[in-house]
C-alpha cells in the first residue's frame, strides 16, 4: 500500500488510499477481514508495506492487525520500483504460508484456503479484459500462463492482485532473483515475472474465484464499492448506526452513520456513510461518502465523495471534496 494513490484525488492527499472509508471502516480494515475469512488457519503477522506516512497512519494500521489478533509490522517501500519490489520490502515476512494482497480492492468469495494447496490466484471472470491481467488454464484448471492487458482474447480470468503461496520462502527467492537479474518491466520489478517462475518450475497455482470484485481505483467507483459494502453488511447484520440525533428526518436503508452525528431536516440514504461527529442540515444526499466533521447544508448530493473537516452547502452535483475543504456557492 505504498502508492501515492493518484486517481482518488485529493481524497489521497492527506491520507493514504486503503485508509479512505467505505461503509464506515478503512478500505484495507475490510481488505483482511475479508482475507482472514478464506484463511482456514489463524493469521499470524500482517506485513503492512507503506510509504512516508507516518507515525499516526502506522499506529492505525497496526491497531488494524490487532483487531484481528495479529501482529502487526510495518515495512518501507521508498521508490517506486514495482509490485514485485514493493512484496521483497516485507521479506522478513515471507515465511511459511503467506497471502499477499494490493490494498485498494476488496472482494467477496466462497472458498477456503487449503493446507493442500501450493499457490492461489484470486481471479474474476470480466467481459473485457483487455485492461487487466489474465492468466490462462490448461486441462485440469492449473495456471499456466500470466498475461497482462491481452490484445486479443487468451483468457477472461482477471487477476484482482490476491494470491496466497504455501512457501513463502520460495516466493521471497523468485523476487530476489528479479532483482539480482534486473530482469524489469517499464524499469519496475513485477510479480507476474516470479509467479511464472514459480509455475515453470512446477509449483501448482489454482484460480480463488471470487464472486464479487469491488475496486476502489478511484472516486467513481469507491462510490460504487461503498454502496455494495452497506449492502453486504446490512444482509449479513453488521451494519452499525450511531446517530447522536435525528430530527425531522428520514433515514433510507442502507446507511452507516457514525458517531457523534446530527442530521437536521435531511433524507439520508440509501447507499450513505457518514463519519464520526458530522453534520448535515437541510440535506438530501444519497449513494455518498462522507468524512468525519464534515458540515454540510442546503444541498442535494448523489455519487458525491466528501473528506473529513470540510464545509459544504450550495448547488446539487456529483461531488468530489477533499479534507479541510470549504465551498459555498
């Protein structure tokens, strides 16, 4: 998680893109619960590999391991290098089964891992995928090849950027010899280039397919993600709603609302999450995001996407505000 996270701009300028919320918790928070879910074994160490965040976004990543009864370490990815020298960073972590996972993408699954598998690949059959990586199948529905942003049709099997390898140790040797070899991409380190090593040299990788792939690249589709998270949480009983008052309003579900909130003469929902202390009045938003201590009022919002400590009232639109922000129009 150590890229700048450019297209969720100037939601990424003051913090890091798997820590922006959806339905209330941190994209990456939901990003290892999620994982945990498929793990048959306990997890024991998350390796968060991040750049010059921090001590306050590290403490919080750390707290975000704890939760779910890991340890939590944290490791540095100065340059930007490729996926596969970003992985190396966290070599002290690579030992015994390890999941690795780009953290601006959650996904929905109903599989387990298996003490019996070699390697797993999340994939998710697309109609186009001239835009991702694709990996091809042979016979008996083991991984044979990795394509990236193929032309011409060779596979609909997107890799979403999870892959689970039962020899950690063996992952860690095949990206230090991309490395010592400099054998780079776009003068970047990638893993596609030590997962086909690991294939030609025999290690079996099987497609995780995965039910629902929710990407959270950029506003647009956070939006979208946020949507069917409070979707997902509100039919499996998790989702949470703390408003401190609601008065002359209506609240249509799905909805996270935070804390400390106060909603005043306004329609919120469906598809809404508000964080901890906001405000709204004479507000009618739906399908949105919005940060903690946010002020908004006499306004109409959908699709909008709105940072912590920001002040908004004016015309309706689709919106896109960063933190500390302030607009009246």
């Amino acid at each position: 998680m150590a890229g700048r996270g450019s297209r969720l701009r100037p939601h990424t300028l003051t913090i890091p893109k798997p820590l922006v919320p959806v339905g209330g918790k941190p994209i990456v928070h939901r990003l290892v619960a999620d994982i945990a879910r498929v793990c048959e074994e306990p997890i024991e160490e998350i390796a968060f590999v991040v750049g010059e965040f921090g001590d306050a976004v590290e403490k919080e990543l750390l707290e975000v391991a704890a939760s779910l009864g890991a340890k939590g370490s944290i490791h540095y990815q100065l340059q930007a290098l490729g996926t596969a020298h970003a992985v190396l960073c966290a070599a002290a972590a690579l030992e015994g089964p390890v999941v690795v996972a780009f953290a601006d993408t959650l996904f929905k699954a109903d599989f387990k891992i298996s003490k019996t598998d070699e390697g797993i690949l999340w994939v998710k059959q697309i109609e186009d995928p001239s835009a991702f990586g694709v990996v091809k199948l042979n016979e008996q529905g083991q991984i044979t090849d990795f394509v990236e942003k193929p032309q011409t049709f060779v596979s609909d099997l997107a890799m979403i950027g999870i892959y689970y390898f039962k020899d950690g140790a063996r992952l860690k040797q095949e990206l230090q010899y991309l490395i010592d070899h400099n054998v780079v991409k776009g003068g970047e380190y990638q893993l596609p280039d030590a997962l086909r090593r690991l294939t030609e040299a025999g290690v079996a990788f099987k497609p995780g397919t995965v039910d629902e792939w929710l990407d959270c690249g950029n506003k647009e589709v956070t939006v979208e993600t946020n949507q069917r998270v409070l979707e997902h949480d509100l039919a499996a009983g998790r989702l949470q709603n703390h408003a401190t008052e609601i008065i002359d309003s209506i609240v249509i579900q799905p909805c996270y609302i935070g804390p400390n909130v106060r909603i005043e003469r306004s329609i919120v929902g469906p598809h809404v999450s508000l964080g901890d202390g906001t405000v709204l009045s004479d507000v009618h938003i739906k399908n949105a995001i919005v940060g903690q201590k946010t002020n908004l009022s006499q306004v109409q919002l959908s699709g909008a996407m709105i940072g912590s400590s920001a002040t908004y009232s004016g015309r309706s639109k689709d919106l896109s505000l960063g933190d500390f922000s302030s607009v009246h129009e």
